[in-house]
C-alpha cells in the first residue's frame, strides 16, 4: 500500500508458497491491489518495469532497476539499505483514512492525554519476541499512567459516554480498554486526532505498535519508550515525548500536565513533519528511487544495533 499510494501500478510473479494462504484477510486485500505477471505472456507492447524488487540476487531481465529485498534480523542496517517504515494496521489503508490526514490534523483537540487498546496482563506483560529493547510492558504502562491520573482519569466504556467526553475539553487521561468497550473501527483515528497526546505503550511481540503510527500520521504526539526503533530515531522534544522505565514514565506524565499550548503546537509540527519525511508513502518511494539505495531492509526494527566506538 506504501507503493500504490505513492503512485505505482503493482505487479506480482504468482508463487505458490505466497498463494496458497492468499486468502487470507489482509494478504488478500493486498492482491486485490496488484495484478499477476507471467514472464511467458508479454503483450506486444509491453514496457519494462521501472522497478523490481526481488528476494533474489540478480537483475531482473523485464525491470529497468533491481532492488533486493531483505528479510534477515541478525545484522544492523548496512549502508545503502533502506529501512521499510513500520506502518498501518491494515485495516486504516482499507478503509482509506489515510486520505483524510489533513482533516484530522486540523480538528480541535480536546484531550489532554489519551489511550485506547488492549492492555491484558495476559497478553501484554512482556515482549515475546524482541531482545534489543526490553520496555516496560503494556499492561504495566498503562496501570502506571492510570494510577498517576487516579483523582482524574476518564474512562470511557460506551458509545454514549464516548459521544459526551468528545464534546468536553479534558486536561487529564482519557482511557478506553477494549476488553470493556471498543468502539467502531472506522472511528479510531479521528479519536487519535481529539488528543495532544497518545500513550504509544508498546505491543506483546515486539515493541513498535500500529497505533504509534497511527496517533504520528495524525499529528497526536507519542509518548513512548521506544522511540530508537524508529528510522531514524524519534527523537524527544521535537517529534514524540520519551521515558525509561517506570520513574521515566511519572517523570513524561508530569511534563505532559504541565506542558503549555505553544509547547505542544511546536512538537505537533514536529511529529506531522516526521511523517511526511520518513513514513509517508511519498517519502518511501522517494527514497526507494534514490540512487544510493541499494536494498530494501522489511524488519529494521528487529536488527540489533550497530556497535559504535569511541
């Protein structure tokens, strides 16, 4: 969807390893987006492919540049590479929200401090899959940040208490859990777009989340603990709100309280222009046809980092 949005026309040689779970929810509204390319029935006036990205290591003979795709973790992004922005939930390209960005950036917004998702001790109690980064956990997170709202939180566990707390100004955390109440999904990110800020807790495999993304596309500052998963690194501030650990946390919810308009309006900008710059897909395919890179890294956030030295 980063390529289709950023203005090509998709084409896939059929595999049938690939195939054969086609369909599947999400991996079959990404087939609808592209059309089959035998290499044994070229129309008479086909044309060359500008690009061609392959997990292969040769050139492929129909594309005028070849572009290998990288799918290893165990070694840091190299030069040349270029990392995959971590992205969407799937479901925000299906239904086209992100055509409508530049609407929910310019809303009003009325919370202070805002999470919504699934937090389950369960589920989110620590990071499955990840070594480089150990965050403090969702379920965690999110307790920590309700228990320093305690006197204020609003929590919200219907429809009708979600139709008044949007028309009020809340200063404090506004909280939706969605073992209790999720509201419709076609809602989410204009709930991003009513708050200054988003607590980006992380996810059960591995830190980044979809809502990071989400709550940054929509101008709604993150507030997280991973921000170095990112390329290149958020950076605090400027474009997110950062902490480590538990004490980290109370120390961002306190700046957060006491943070004034022109403050916020500042870090706004800064995040939305993050987007448009790293993750958009205009910014993607621009650096996709860049002549300097040479592979395209899918998992950059599960590399481990470079070792620097002094």
């Amino acid at each position: 969807m980063l390529l289709r949005r950023g203005g090509y026309e998709l084409s896939m040689v059929p595999r049938l390893a690939f195939l054969q779970t086609g369909h599947r929810m999400f991996k079959a509204n990404a087939l609808a987006e592209t059309r089959p390319f035998f290499e044994d029935r070229l129309p008479a006036d086909f044309c060359p492919f500008d690009l061609c990205l392959s997990d292969g290591t040769t050139a492929h003979r129909h594309a005028r540049r070849t572009l290998s795709v990288l799918t290893g973790t165990q070694k840091p992004l190299q030069p040349g590479d270029l990392a995959m922005p971590y992205s969407f939930f799937p479901a925000v390209w299906d239904h086209g929200e992100d055509q409508h960005f530049e609407d929910y950036r310019r809303r009003q917004r009325v919370w202070r401090f805002f999470f919504g998702g699934h937090c389950s001790e369960a589920s989110y109690r620590r990071i499955k899959k990840y070594t480089r980064l150990q965050p403090v956990d969702r379920h965690r997170v999110v307790g920590e940040v309700n228990r320093y709202f305690a006197d204020s939180t609003l929590w919200i566990d219907c429809d009708e208490q979600l139709e008044s707390a949007q028309r009020q100004r809340h200063e404090s955390f506004v909280m939706i859990d969605n073992a209790t109440y999720r509201p419709d999904a076609s809602r989410w990110l204009g709930l991003l777009a009513q708050s200054d800020f988003f607590l980006a807790a992380p996810g059960c495999d591995y830190p980044l989340s979809h809502n990071a993304i989400e709550a940054i596309a929509v101008g709604t500052i993150p507030v997280l603990e991973y921000g170095s998963l990112f390329t290149p690194p958020l950076s605090d501030g400027e474009n997110c709100i950062t902490y480590q650990g538990i004490d980290g946390l109370r120390r961002a919810a306190a700046r957060i309280e006491t943070m004034d308009e022109h403050q916020i309006v500042k870090l706004r900008r800064g995040v939305i222009d993050y987007y448009e710059s790293h993750l958009s897909p205009a910014a993607f395919c621009r650096d996709l046809e860049d002549a300097a890179t040479k592979r395209l890294h899918l998992f950059p956030y599960l590399t481990p980092a470079e070792r620097r030295a002094a």
